[in-house]
C-alpha cells in the first residue's frame, strides 16, 4: 500500500463520517461537493461534524481516493469506514431515505 493509501485509509477508518471533497465544509469549490454538503445538511447531519478531506490541497489523496475507492469522481462519502458514494448516489439514497438510515446508525 503507498503512502497516500494508508493515510487514506487511516482518514477513512478514523472518522465516522467523512467527505473527500473540493474545498470545505463551509467553502465548497466545486457545485457536486456544494451539493454533498447540503444532503448531508438535509439528513441533519452537522457540516462542523463531518471530516472533510480537501483533495484539491493534496494531489497525491486527489490520485489515490480515486483508486481506494475504485470510484473515478469526488466528492466521495466514507460512513463508519464504508464506501457510500459520490453526490449523484448520496442524492438518489437520500431520497429514497436511505442515507438517513445509513447515517443514524449506531456504530457497529
């Protein structure tokens, strides 16, 4: 495993809920990640409680997300270590009240 993957792998198992994202929480850089915050926002999950991963500050973890993940676009969502999606699937789980469940549960 490279070095990107392990420190992706560390984010993603250190977090219960983490975003890999353009930008920030309160900053986001690119609409698809504006659009995964305000989903989250909509499961009323706190923005300041999600880890936020900014990949346009880190190459490397822009590069490496992409093969952890197997998944070719960001943001992507990790949920207690688990791969969920990018903005597309959170908005189809979200309205399907999917996502909700998935992150009202308690960790196993």
């Amino acid at each position: 495993m490279s070095d990107a993957q392990q420190r992706i792998d560390e984010l993603v198992k250190s977090s219960d809920v983490l975003l890999f994202m353009k930008g920030n929480a309160n900053f986001p850089m690119c609409g698809f990640s504006g659009r995964a915050i305000q989903i989250l926002k909509a499961c009323g999950v706190d923005p300041q409680a999600v880890k936020t991963v900014d990949v346009l500050s880190d190459d490397e973890i822009r590069q490496g997300i992409k093969e952890y993940s197997n998944w070719p676009t960001i943001p992507q969502l990790y949920v207690k270590g688990e791969f969920v999606g990018g903005a597309d699937i959170m908005m189809e789980m979200y309205e399907k009240g999917e996502l909700q469940q998935v992150l009202s549960q308690p960790a196993a």
